[in-house]
C-alpha cells in the first residue's frame, strides 16, 4: 500500500511556492508514469510469487489483478481531476483578446416608372449606400463603428458599445436605431423588400444618441431605452434645449422554434421635439413618406405640425411562421400635442406583409433581436405586402395626404456576400396619380 501513497506523497511534498508552475506540472506528470511503471512491476512479481508457493494461485492472481486495476482506475481518475481542474484555472485566468473585423457593404440600384405623370419623376440607377467600418469584442464587451458615404457625404450609421451582463443581457450606448418599428429596427439588408415601407418612414424615429437595456428568455423580450431627438449633424447655432425621447418595445413569443414561430408585440415611445434653428421659432415634428424608390425621394404625403409640445405613438406588431410560409404586420398611431390651445394631430398607419420560401429551409426566429432570422444563402424568396399611411387630420386643420401602395417581391439570397432583390410597386396618393415601377438591387455585403 505504501507504494500507492508514494506518487500523492511525491505531488503534495513538490506544491510547495518556490517551485515554478512549470516546473511543477512535469515532475507531477513524471511521478505519475513512475507510478504506473512499479504498479505493472509489483503486480507482476506478486504473482509470480503467488504461482510458486500455492496452488490456488490462478485464484490469487486474479483478485490481484483485479485489486490492482481497481486501483490503478482509481489513480488515473484522480489524476485527469486533477489536471482538468488545473487546465480550468489556467483557462479562467487567461488573458481576454481583443477581436476585431472590418466591415462593408455597397448598394447598386436600379428604378424604371412605368407612367410618368410628374416631368421630374424619373427612372434612372443609383449607389445608394456605401458603408464601412468594422465590430469587435473584448470578452464581455462588443462594438461597432459603421459609416455611411453614399450621395456625396459622411453619415454616422451604427455607433455604439454594449456590455453583456449575460447571454440575454446587455447594454448599449451610442448611436443606433431606437426599439420602435420591426423592419426600421432591422438592417435593410435583412428586410423582405428594398425599402422598409411607407409606414416606417412616416413614423418611425431614425437613428438617435442613446443609453438602452434588452432582455429576454424563453418567453419574452423586452428593451427600453432614452434617447436623443435630434439631428447630430446640424448643432450649430440652435436655440433651446434638445428634444429627448423615451423608447420601449416589449415582446411576448412563446413559439420560435424553425418553421412554428409566434411573435406578439408592443412598443410605444415619448418625444420631446428638437430645439430650433432660429430665435423666436416654434418646435415642430414632421411626417412624410416617398414612394419608396431609391432613385426618387419626393414626398407626395407630408405633415409638417408647428407649435408641437410632445409625441406619443404607439405600435402594435404580429409576426407568424409556419414551415417556408411567414406573416408580418403593424399598426401605429402616433398623436403630437401643441401649443396654445391648438389641437393635437393625430394620424395613423398600418401594413401587412407575407413571404414563403420557394427555395430553402423553414423560417427562423432570432431570439436575441425578437425579429425573423435571415434566410440561409441558396434561398429564393417571394413576398407581398399591402402598407396604407393617413396623415389627414381634419380636426387640427393638417391635410397632410393619404397614401396606399402594394409591392410585389422577389429575394434571391445568393452568397452569404451577395444577396439580389426585385419589386414592383403599385402607390396610390390620394388626389393625386397611381405610380408603378420596378426596382432592382444588388446588395454586396462582407
């Protein structure tokens, strides 16, 4: 027995400070095979012993086999314990690296009117963005920088860094889209068609400076945030305080399995309007929507509230899949209070939207946004969506237009680099002409 106790005798006499860590795993790793080495030994004299002296000794050989395996089982559990725990430690205690990739993306588009009823309506092609940047992370720590230079001129894109308290916790702050609008949330490389809608561009705030917390487990999700409500590009010479916000989306899904997802969802937000550009001006809150070209960007719906003292909208959301078969829709009001005894404007949009997969897997749920994943590359998709905008309100004297629009889509997911997309747009503006296009897009994405 002694010589069992000799390898732990050894390992326990050689953890004394002095010796470098190094050092000390070999001499372990040594005296362990040393060990193994007289145990084979031990157990072969003992027997052999046993076969001279007695005749039961093919008995005896066997128990002693069997003693010293046990034993040598036991020895070699103890020691990969052990080592693991020791290769553990020296995990936990590396260091944390830095990762970092670039990143970039080019839009190459393309827009044909089919009835021309405005002279300076017009078809044409168009880069419409170009970005670059790069993302990283640093252990518990992710950013991103993501510039835009399309159309001659610099815009700040997504900017910020988060901190992950856990898994389905984190932390943002910089500039980035606030939690209102499921498709104005989304990248616009992810989105079903080229454009994210006429209701996302009436109502959905655009990118903003703030500080926002996003939640969730098997069931809910959530994210509230505050944010600014200006224009970081144009600070100078303004007169008053900045506007502000108060943003917040909650998500009820408990179905986001592949092909049977259920997404039921709210979100609302609170905004005080901009400071102005000149002394004595009132503030004001603008709403408006194109026909949704890249190659176009006249408003034929507009609302321009003067006097506006705070907004509230809210939104309501729905997205369902069921196998290669995915609907989406939202509603939102958004109501803006003024001065002086003016009546509010209050007006109200809504669209519905479904996909099917005529190539490729069933639809997927990506728990961490509370949005429909992106199809796999090799997919071909099929879409249709019917969006309708009212910014007439009779009772604040603001007749702002009413404008409906059908729009036809195809997506071809090529490469996870190359992704390809095809509409054609029916808008009709009320008092005013129908228009139909089509469209085309190239997206490049590394």
């Amino acid at each position: 027995m002694r010589l069992f106790n000799f390898y732990y005798i050894c390992r326990q006499n050689l953890s004394i400070n002095f010796i470098p860590q190094i050092s000390r795993v070999v001499i372990r790793r040594f005296l362990f095979f040393l060990t193994n080495i007289l145990v084979i030994c031990t157990f072969a004299s003992e027997n052999i012993v046993c076969a001279q002296t007695t005749v039961t000794s093919p008995k005896v050989m066997l128990d002693s086999a069997e003693y010293y395996l046990n034993r040598y089982k036991e020895l070699s559990g103890q020691h990969d314990a052990f080592y693991g725990t020791q290769r553990a430690r020296e995990e936990a205690v590396a260091p944390v690296k830095l990762v970092a990739k670039p990143r970039a993306r080019i839009y190459f588009d393309g827009a044909a009117f089919l009835n021309n009823h405005q002279n300076y309506i017009g078809s044409g092609t168009s880069i419409s963005d170009i970005r670059l940047g790069a993302s990283g992370t640093y252990g518990k720590f992710e950013g991103m920088i993501d510039l835009g230079f399309a159309k001659n001129a610099i815009s700040l894109k997504d900017v910020y860094i988060a901190y992950h308290f856990k898994e389905n916790s984190v932390v943002e702050l910089g500039h980035y889209p606030e939690p209102f609008g499921i498709d104005y949330m989304d990248s616009s490389s992810s989105v079903k068609f080229i454009d994210e809608g006429i209701v996302m561009q009436a109502f959905c705030p655009s990118r903003n400076l703030g500080l926002m917390y996003t939640g969730w487990n098997k069931v809910i999700w959530g994210a509230i945030g505050a944010f600014s409500d200006n224009d970081l590009s144009s600070r100078l010479n303004r007169f008053g305080n900045d506007g502000y916000a108060l943003t917040g989306r909650f998500v009820l899904n408990p179905f986001r399995t592949d092909g049977n997802i259920l997404h039921l969802g709210v979100a609302g937000t609170y905004r005080i309007p901009d400071s102005v550009k000149k002394e004595g001006e009132s503030r004001s809150v603008s709403y408006g929507t194109t026909l949704g070209s890249m190659i176009n960007s006249e408003e034929f719906v507009s609302a321009e509230v003067k006097d506006a003292k705070s907004t509230v909208k809210i939104a309501a959301e729905f997205i369902g899949a069921y196998q290669k078969v995915i609907f989406q829709g939202e509603y939102i009001h958004a109501a803006t209070q003024r001065h002086n005894n003016l009546s509010p404007f209050k007006s109200n949009g809504f669209y519905t939207q479904v996909a099917f997969l005529a190539i490729g897997s069933d639809y997927k749920y990506d728990e961490a946004v509370a949005r429909y994943a992106l199809p796999a590359p090799g997919s071909l998709e099929f879409a249709v969506r019917w969006a309708h905008v009212n910014l007439d309100c009779p009772e604040a004297a603001i007749m702002g237009g009413i404008q409906n629009q059908l729009t036809l889509g195809c997506n071809y997911y090529w490469k996870p680099f190359l992704r390809m997309r095809l509409n054609y747009d029916m808008a009709h503006v009320k008092g005013l002409n129908t228009f139909n296009y089509v469209s085309a897009r190239v997206m490049l994405l590394f």
